[in-house]
C-alpha cells in the first residue's frame, strides 16, 4: 500500500512469506509429529524455519521456541519464572510494552516484588538504580530493545553492565528484530518478538531462550513435547515458515535496509519541521532508523489521524496495543512530555515497501493536515 507508514503496528506481507504460505497450502499440510511423508515435510519445514530465525538473533536452533508472538513470549518469561522463583524481584521501566506492564501489575497483585525504574527524557533508563537492585536480591530484569512508540533504542551494554551476575535479562524484541543487529549473545538470557513486525503473517512469533533461564522454567501450557517441553501442542507451521522466510528477508538486507529508512526518516522529518514549535520530536537521531514519533501541539492525535487517512494514508498514534484508550499514553507521561503535546502523539513508521515519493507526499498531506488543525483551533 502506497500510503501505510504502521510498520510498527504490523508490516505489509513480505513477498517472501507470503511465498512461504502459498507452499504450505500447495503441499496441503501436515502434523510435524507425525511419522509419515506429510509429517515429515512439516517438521523439515518447521525445522528450517527455526534456523532462519536462530540466524536472524544469533542464537542456535534449539534454543528458538515459536510462540504466538512477543506477548505470549513476555508472558511466559515473566509468570513461569515468578511461579518457579516467588523470591526474584521484577525490575521493568516505564516505557514497556503494555505486556509487560500488566503482567508486572498481576503478578504484583499477587505478591511479587515489583520495581519500575525512571526514565530520563531521552529514553535511557537509571542504570545506577538497577545495578542497586540487582545487588540488592535475584531479579528479572524486562526490558524493551527498542521502544515501539518512541523509536528509543535502550543502551544494551550498559544495561547488562548494570546487571549482577545471577540476574535474569528479558529483552523485548519485537520492535527491534529485523530492523537494527540483535544477538541473544552470553548476557542476555530472553529476547521475545513478533513475527508480523518484520514481514510475516500475524499470530506467530518466538521465545529465544538461554540455556541457563530454560532450566528455570515449566510450561505454561502443557499436554505434549513440542518446542522443547515449553509450549505444548500442534505447531504454527505455515506461519513459523512464514516467519523463517521473512527472517531470511530481513537478515539478507538487514544494514543496508537500516541505512534506507535512516535518510528517508531524516527526508520526512527535514520536511515537516518547517512547521516549527508545533512539532516536537521524540525519536533521536539515534533511534529506530524506520521510526518518526512527534507530538503536534495543542493537537488531537486521531484528528490528525483520520485527516490523513481520508488522504489515503496511514499512521498511528502510538502502540496498537493502547488504540482506543481516551487516556494519555504512558510512554508520553513517562519521558515528561509537556502537556501541550501530549494529546498530539504521531507516530510514523516506514519498511521495507516504503518509497522516497511515497514519504514526500505523507508531508505534504501532514502539514496541512496539522495547519488546517491549527487554524480551527485558533
């Protein structure tokens, strides 16, 4: 679609896995478990899939659960672990995803000691307070890659700097796989993603697990032996292929695309900010690359949202996880945003069917958009 700028709410379909369907629903399936030919095409299948997206996150193929995306993924971390250690202390900041978020306020609800960490205006997170916590008493530590509203990117080396030894590190991935370098690597112990974030299909997604955290941690679902004893029953095959392939996609172009959406974010915002004080923009330089959050002052976001979608294009205005809530979002209030821009919140993401005219016109339709919002309300 010409006009979608939403990536970070879902990708278009890459090609690529909409090929990885197409061959699934040519073969006419099969269960992985089982022993004849239809069974063991779907588990050479699911197994090459698996590959793709070890590749994709430098981890090796056993260590890749498929989930149904980052918030089953983020569940089960965090309520596996909290029923197998009650003792270990949940440490998250104020920029997560909503599903970090309410399982931290459940589980908290039922005991667990929970601690939210500030957050300065630039995204980065008080990493003398977690290196105080994480000293202090065994943590898990869940934290966001990249943040999916703001395009801040967290400084991972510190964080893991900050962490004691016996820490436990979730990092939520979903925003930042497939768009910037991602490895598991020796200090991180989880990392959770979407597959439909960087090209495939909606509903499947993956647990990347260290060896040392799998030891930890039982089933949330049981009834079978799939995906290593941690996720029973039949497996998502059309949609891990999907996802492999996708993962493929990303992997093959992975800097170079970095480097495309870097400048055509700098060619939007280059022509946007003509518009002055009325604009605030959140997303640093050294943010997602694909990602252009900014605040319209004295603006209502969906407003401007549906202005634009009567012109043929779309955007949002934070996580779609949120969508309908009347209330300011919580990533807005956590970075101190001042209150004239808070209701204002646009969030523009690009990928990998982006064109340099398509960005042009998205300005065009944007500022008057927002001149057209300024002279009604003046």
């Amino acid at each position: 679609m010409h006009g979608y700028f939403d990536y970070n709410a879902t990708s278009l379909l890459r090609p690529e896995a909409a090929a990885a369907l197409r061959e699934w629903m040519d073969r006419g399936g099969g269960n992985p478990s089982s022993m004849h030919a239809h069974g063991r095409h779907a588990r050479l299948a699911l197994e090459d899939a698996r590959r793709a997206v070890a590749d994709l996150v430098g981890a090796t193929p056993r260590q890749v659960i498929f989930t149904s995306g980052a918030t089953e993924s983020n569940n089960t971390v965090m309520r596996a672990l909290a029923a197998a250690a009650p003792h270990r202390h949940l440490v998250l900041s104020g920029l997560e995803h909503h599903s970090i978020v309410a399982t931290a306020d459940d589980l908290q609800s039922a005991g667990a000691a929970v601690t939210r960490l500030g957050v300065a205006r630039d995204g980065s997170i008080d990493c003398g307070r977690l290196a105080e916590l994480t000293k202090k008493s065994p943590c898990l530590v869940t934290l966001g890659w990249a943040n999916g509203e703001t395009g801040h990117i967290i400084d991972v080396a510190e964080t893991i700097a900050a962490c004691a030894p016996e820490t436990f590190l979730l990092l939520d991935a979903a925003q930042a796989v497939g768009r910037i370098p991602v490895a598991l690597g020796d200090a991180v112990d989880a990392l959770t993603m979407s597959a439909h974030k960087f090209g495939a299909p909606p509903g499947i997604g993956a647990l990347v697990l260290s060896d040392r955290l799998h030891a930890h941690l039982r089933p949330l679902q049981t009834g079978g032996p799939q995906e290593w004893g941690l996720r029973a029953g039949t497996p998502n095959v059309p949609g891990a292929m999907a996802m492999g392939a996708a993962a493929a996609a990303a992997a093959a172009c992975l800097e170079s695309e970095a480097a495309r959406l870097g400048l055509l974010r700098e060619r939007l915002w280059a022509l946007l900010e003509g518009e002055g004080d009325e604009l605030l923009r959140i997303t640093p330089a050294d943010g997602l690359p694909n990602t252009l959050t900014l605040a319209v002052a004295d603006a209502s976001s969906d407003s401007l949202i549906a202005a634009l979608d009567l012109a043929g294009f779309c955007i949002s205005a934070g996580s779609a996880c949120a969508a309908g809530s009347p209330e300011p979002s919580h990533v807005a209030a956590s970075l101190g945003m001042e209150q004239r821009y808070r209701r204002g919140l646009l969030r523009i993401s690009m990928g990998w069917a982006t064109t340099p005219g398509a960005v042009d016109e998205l300005a065009t339709a944007l500022t008057a958009a927002i001149r057209r919002a300024k002279a009604a309300g003046a």
